[in-house]
C-alpha cells in the first residue's frame, strides 16, 4: 500500500543548539531573529510559558532572566548544514523525497507496516543526527501534515487509515488543516462548513464552483487523494538573496559598499557551492520603516552574461549600489539578489572577455571559498572587503559557535 509521510523536525533551529549543549536539554531556549529583534523558536519550556512566537526580546528579556532561560542568536549556517545531514539519512532510506522546508520533507513510500518503518526512520535520524524529529503518515499530503501534528502530540510517530480519518474528520476544524488561512476559513464558514468531514460531504464540482481550483484540490487531498505528489526530483534553485537590517542607521556610502560586499560574498558561496552561475544581479538599499525617509529606498537590478566570478560580481554590485545611493537618506538595510542561475557549465563570455583572465579569477574564487570553509569565515578576503563590521554590521550577542562549519569550533571532547 502506497503511503506518504511528512517528517518534521521538533523545534528545530531549538535542537540544533542543544545538539552541542547537552546540558539544555530540560531548559527553555528561545532563539532570536536577525539583529536580535524577536523571538522565532522557542523550546517546550518556553511554550509553556505562554511566550509566543513573534514577540519582540525587548518585551521579554527579564522574563527570560527570571526563568533562567538561555538566549541564543540565529545562526543559519549551523543550521542549514544540520537539516542537510537529516535528509541524507531520509534518502538514505527513500528513493521519493521531497523536501518542504529547512526541517520538513515529505516522503513517498510503499508498505503493509508503515508504522514500522516510519519508526526505525525516527531512530535512525536521532541516532545518527542528534536531532529529535515527528513523522506522520496518511495518503495525501495534506492529511500527513495533520498527522503530523498529531504525532507532535504523542510519542512522535502517526499512522492513520481511511476508517480513522473517518471516525475524527467531524472533530477536526478546518482552522487545523494545512493551506486554510483566516480568509479562507471565513468563506468555509459563510457556507455552513467548520469541520472536514462538512466539505468532504459536498460534490467535487459543488467545491469547485464555491472555492475554485484551490478549494476543489483541498477537498481531494482531505477525501485521501494524492492531488499533489511527491517530487523525487527539486527545481533548481531560482534566486539566492542575502540581506539584513544593520544595527544603526548609515549615511556612509563607504559603509554601504562594506555591506553589500559581505553580503555578495556569501551569496557567491552558496552559488559555488551549488555550482552555479547568476545572470541577473539586485542591489536594494532601504531607510527604516519609521520616519521621514521610509520612502527613500531603492534597487535596481542588472542582466549580464552567466556568473559566479566574485570579481566580476563585485563590478556589478558597486555599479548598482552607486545607482541607488542617495547621500541624505540614512540606511537601515542593505542587500544582494542573485537570480536567474544556472549550471556553472554554461558560463560565456561578453563581447570583450578574456578566457584566460575569467578562468584565473573564477579560480581565485574557489580558492578563496575553500579556504575559508577550512579555517574560517574571514580567513581570506579580497583586498576591498574592509569588514567596518563595527558600522553597518548585525546584532548577535549570543551566536553559538559554528560546531559544523568552521574547524576552529570543532567541539572538544577530553578522555578521563
């Protein structure tokens, strides 16, 4: 019997700090959002509380305290190369494979025991990784992330049949299911419909008059048919964008171009690390939200021949920034938008490129990446990266160490 499965890691970015802090285990851990602006992962403890998702850490920050809660900075790079080695124990496992999100993939299987196999998965993955995880199972995707939610609730494992999904779709609110948002759960209830099994009820052409294509897929997907399949194969990755909010406000076009820079740079590593070129490049440079110049931002964007040569990057992005700098307005944010990539096989050169000077410096660029993967993000830079991180740079008073990225960090286990 065929079955799919949505697999989600329990407060993810939360358990990747504890994977090397073994000592929050039974602690409340929150953990902050970029510049330390507010709270987007919080622990069991923390939930407990009644502390919400979304709340700004100024607001809470002596509650924190009074509970003894430990505080940690986003750090995407730990958890990026975390949720990357939890989908290769998955596909170790399973040849259909969807990754979702940073800690969600849902899965594609066949057999008599799904329960049984869900659960060595569930060790397997917390064995090898460290990472606590749910997994839920049902015939749709939308059925298997209710299921999901279930298995959340219990001991992390789900499996439910069609005479289950019959037996609780009357006590199972719309509000619950996957994809119904508040808008779209008002129109359900302008027709009568609160619960799943009130729209499984009505005829598939009834839903599709009253709530279209999207409502008509819902009402499959709920009935227990797999409207959307699970895709072995992902898209290409279409654009990779590095921005943030700067900690203070800059009128510094020297400032600026420091930003930017270290925000090309790392979205330049990504693309070798994918082995892709970009076409298309962005500069934005935005004020704050709040007051006079909140309308005094701007981007602009540039297409050129395929590329992931830092230096001719670097050309670009300054042309951009320089395009869109205004001397009065004072910045918050700065970013970079890399688009329209492709495989780095298909880079060509403009009218006046030089072979050989493409090939020194896309080589340059490799070495540069390499080295500092090896010893550590900074290790090496080019000659105009400044680093003024004192000026523009974020907020992360308490960023853990880069435990699976940078060799400096490795942690140090000692024999007695």
């Amino acid at each position: 019997m065929q079955h799919i499965a949505l697999l989600d890691c329990n407060n993810f970015f939360v358990s990747c700090e504890r994977l090397f802090r073994p000592d929050l285990k039974h602690r409340p851990v929150v953990v902050l959002s970029s510049n330390d602006g507010c709270v987007i992962a919080r622990s069991k403890e923390i939930k407990d509380k009644g502390i919400p998702m979304g709340v700004p850490y100024f607001q809470i920050k002596d509650t924190l305290q009074e509970i003894k809660a430990v505080t940690f900075s986003t750090h995407f790079a730990l958890y990026r190369d975390i949720s990357k080695r939890v989908f290769e124990v998955v596909r170790e496992n399973f040849d259909t494979v969807e990754q979702y999100s940073i800690d969600e993939c849902f899965i594609n299987f066949e057999s008599d025991t799904p329960l049984e196999v869900i659960k060595v998965l569930k060790e397997q993955v917390e064995r090898q990784v460290g990472i606590p995880v749910s997994i839920g199972v049902s015939s749709s995707k939308t059925r298997a992330k209710y299921v999901n939610g279930v298995a959340k609730k219990t001991n992390g494992l789900a499996v439910w049949s069609e005479a289950e999904w019959q037996e609780r779709a009357p006590h199972i609110s719309l509000f619950e299911i996957w994809g119904v948002g508040r808008g779209r759960n008002d129109e359900f209830k302008k027709h009568g419909l609160t619960t799943v099994a009130d729209l499984c009820k009505l005829e598939q052409r009834v839903v599709g008059k009253l709530f279209g294509v999207e409502g008509s897929r819902l009402h499959s997907e709920l009935q227990g048919v797999s409207v959307s399949a699970v895709k072995r194969v992902v898209s290409a990755q279409q654009s990779i964008m590095n921005t943030r909010s700067f900690a203070k406000t800059t009128t510094s076009l020297s400032v600026l171009e420091d930003a930017l820079l270290y925000h090309l740079h790392e979205g330049a590593k990504d693309l070798d690390a994918m082995n892709l070129s970009a076409r298309k490049m962005r500069v934005l440079i935005q004020p704050s939200r709040h007051g006079d110049y909140v309308l005094q931002g701007a981007s602009k964007e540039l297409t050129f021949a395929p590329t992931k040569d830092l230096f001719v990057l670097e050309k670009v992005a300054l042309l951009l920034l320089q395009a869109c700098f205004k001397p009065e307005v004072p910045y918050k944010r700065a970013g970079v938008i890399l688009s329209d990539l492709v495989g780095a096989e298909t880079e060509t050169l403009n009218l006046f490129g030089s072979k050989e000077r493409s090939v020194k410096t896309e080589s340059l660029t490799e070495a540069l990446f390499s080295i500092n993967t090896k010893h550590g993000k900074g290790a090496l830079q080019l000659g105009r990266l400044s680093s003024k991180t004192q000026a523009w740079g974020v907020r992360k008073d308490s960023e853990s160490p880069s435990y699976t990225t940078s060799w400096s960090d490795v942690k140090t286990v000692l024999a007695k």
